[in-house]
C-alpha cells in the first residue's frame, strides 16, 4: 500500500461510498447523519471537477438525496442496481421480482421474531442488518443462504459491516463505476473511489485496472491503494485537496 495520499490533481473523477466513509455507521440506516462540513466539501469538488462527482452506495438513490438534500449527485444506488446520471436519467439493472417479494415476506417475518435485526427493503434487494445484535451473525448468515439458495441462481449475497443484502445479480459498485467512467463528465478523467467495505473491493479493483486511486476507509484487507483511518480523516484530507 502507498505512502501518504494519491495527489491533488484537476482531472479527477471522484466516487464516494457514503456509510461508513463519509458518514459514521449508525444502529440503523434511518439515524446516519452527514456532517455539514462534508456536504459542503462534496459541493466544492463537485465544482471544481466539472461535475465528475459521483456517490456509489448501497442505499436507494432516495435515500442518497434525503442525506444530501443541498445538491442532486450522479449516483449509484443499491450496489449499482440503480444509477443515475448527470443528467438525470435512471437506468436499472434488474426489476422487483416476484422471488424478491417472497424472499421480503420470510425475511419480515424473521425480523418480527428478532426485534434487534433490521429488515431494509430497498425496492430491488434486502438488507437485513445484526448491528444492534451482533450474536445473531450466524443465525443471519445461515438465513440469508438457506434464502438465496430458494431463489435460484439470478440472485446473491453481499456482505458487509453487520448486514447481509440479497440482491439481484447483474450489477455491482464497479459496474457503476465503469458506466460513469464512459460518459460526460467523467470520460477522460482519472477515477478515485473512496469506500470503507468490502462491497467497495469490486470499485477497487476496477479503479485500479482503469489507471485511478483507490482509498480504503478505516481497516481491513483490501485491494485498494491508500487508506484513511474513518470518516473524520476523510474529511479532514478533502479540507485540504486542491486541484
């Protein structure tokens, strides 16, 4: 991993995760909250990067603009199931499915058993969420498996920090990354993608191959090449970007 941090320079293309690198992780979803001070920040690279300002995320894409109601970002949402661009057309890359809708209704129905796991239903995938209790791990794990393995093959799990997601196959964060990557204001850029989780590692690798920046929030093994201890070092290292 590189010393220091990747270069200010004025061709860059930028792509955030939110939770967890420039929000701090809640009990839930519903209370992560944005430091002011950062969304003033996203604003000024947005400006100075022309518009080549993207946030990739696992929320909904209504969820990103209820946490950043001063701007309407390109975004990616749902793990790049839903993308919008600069100009603000929304592409999907799967449709709510009856198997998803079922898969919706067991999962309540653990949830109501369990009140401290959290049920998101995000539109195209499912999160279930053991934050508020982490010993249930390996109850929603084998739940989340033994689920994906009725849907059959045209769904999947993804990991992360105290949640499993079942999504849809057919997209991830770096899909996303690539589809911006190939349209104005991006196109000719120099991509750098800032992410915490391992649902950031497909972003890496594709930031990577196209010649960009990576940056890992917080610890843990990853394929990116620089890395920052939390949200609050992010913040304090895009005080001092200049292009």
């Amino acid at each position: 991993m590189n010393e220091g941090l990747p270069p200010s320079r004025a061709d860059l293309a930028w792509f955030f995760d939110v939770d967890g690198t420039v929000a701090e992780i809640a009990l839930t979803p519903e209370r992560v909250m944005v430091d002011p001070r950062i969304g003033e920040l996203l604003q000024t690279l947005h400006a100075r990067a022309d518009g080549a300002l993207a946030l990739v995320s696992g929320r909904t894409l209504a969820d990103l603009d209820a946490l950043f109601p001063e701007h309407r970002y390109a975004a990616a949402g749902q793990h790049g199931l839903e993308r919008r661009d600069v100009t603000g057309k929304v592409t999907r890359h799967a449709e709510r499915t009856a198997g998803l809708l079922e898969a919706q209704v067991a999962l309540a129905d653990i949830a109501n058993r369990f009140p401290a796991l959290h049920l998101e239903v995000k539109g195209l995938s499912l999160a279930m969420h053991y934050r508020r209790a982490p010993e249930l791990a390996g109850f929603v794990h084998r739940e989340m498996r033994r689920m994906v393995a009725r849907l059959g093959p045209g769904f999947h799990l993804q990991q992360g920090k105290r949640v499993v997601e079942l999504l849809p196959a057919g997209a991830d964060k770096g899909t996303a990354v690539r589809e911006f990557m190939a349209e104005p204001p991006f196109v000719g850029r120099t991509p750098i993608f800032l992410g915490d989780d391992i649902t950031d590692e497909r972003a890496f690798e594709i930031v990577n191959a196209l010649g960009g920046y990576s940056v890992k929030v917080g610890t843990g093994p990853t394929l990116a090449q620089w890395r920052l201890d939390g949200v609050t070092a992010v913040r304090n290292w895009l005080e001092g970007v200049r292009p």
